[in-house]
C-alpha cells in the first residue's frame, strides 16, 4: 500500500489568530493613550481674535529709484524723462504725489536710490534735487554691484 504524497506548499487558508493579535495590541495602544489625553477646557488656550495694540503701526512706502550707467532714470522699473534732462520734470511731479498721498495716509515715504558704479555723479545729484523739490527726507543708497 502506498502512503499519498503530501505537497510541500499546502493551503493553509486565511489565519485569523495574527489579525486578532494585532488587534488586541492596536486596543492596548489607544486604551493607554487615551488615558494621556487632556480635555481642551483644561489647557486655557485662547483663540485668535481682535487685538488692541496701544501704539499705532506705522506703515512705510518703499520705492526703489536707479540710475544706470547711461543716466537713465526708473521709479520701480518704470522709466522717467530723457538722459538729457536735467530737471527730470516727470520724476519730480511722481514725485511730489507720491509724497502728498504717503502724507495723506499718515505712512513713510522710504526711497532707496541705486545708483550704477558707472553712472554720471551729476545724475545722482539731479535725483536728490527732485527728491528735495518733492520733500522726501528718508532717502537710503545703494550701489549697483551687477556690471
């Protein structure tokens, strides 16, 4: 009589001892951290809200003036009259608005002026005149250093 051939791979099927296993330690876990848990009344967080400061904030307007190598004059990348001008009528008037509207709305007027290493020094003294002619006082330099 022959004995049957058992195979080396047999179908076990689905085992549900591991899952229930993991299980039970999935529930040890939250059953010990809920115990850490602290409820929200406990913690005295505040909201976000309204705050009331006792200062007032001040607000500053900065603009950005450059001269390049060739005398050309820009007000944040947009340019102003001709090389050749040596009032600079259109900055100036800009100029002048942009210092009545900071005044209205009670902020700063801050004008970083960046000036080419190549640039005429006659310009950069033509700009200070219209900042004068405008009666910006908070004037910052700055050099140029791309070449």
């Amino acid at each position: 009589m022959k004995l049957p051939v058992q195979s080396s791979n047999p179908d076990v099927g689905f085992q549900i001892a591991p899952m229930i296993d993991v299980v039970f330690v999935i529930l040890v876990f939250f059953m010990a951290l809920a115990a850490q848990i602290k409820i929200e009344q406990i913690l005295q967080t505040k909201l976000p809200g309204i705050s009331v400061s006792g200062t007032a904030t001040e607000f500053v307007d900065e603009q950005i003036l450059q001269i390049d190598d060739l005398g050309d004059v820009t007000l944040n990348d947009e340019s102003y009259d001709s090389p050749e001008s040596r009032e600079l009528p259109m900055l100036t008037g800009t100029l002048v608005r942009l210092k009545e509207s900071s005044d209205a709305a009670n902020s700063k007027v801050v004008v970083t002026l960046i000036s080419h290493p190549d640039s005429p020094y006659y310009r950069t003294i033509d700009v200070l005149n219209a900042l004068a002619v405008a009666g910006i006082t908070n004037v910052t330099f700055t050099a140029d250093t791309e070449l």
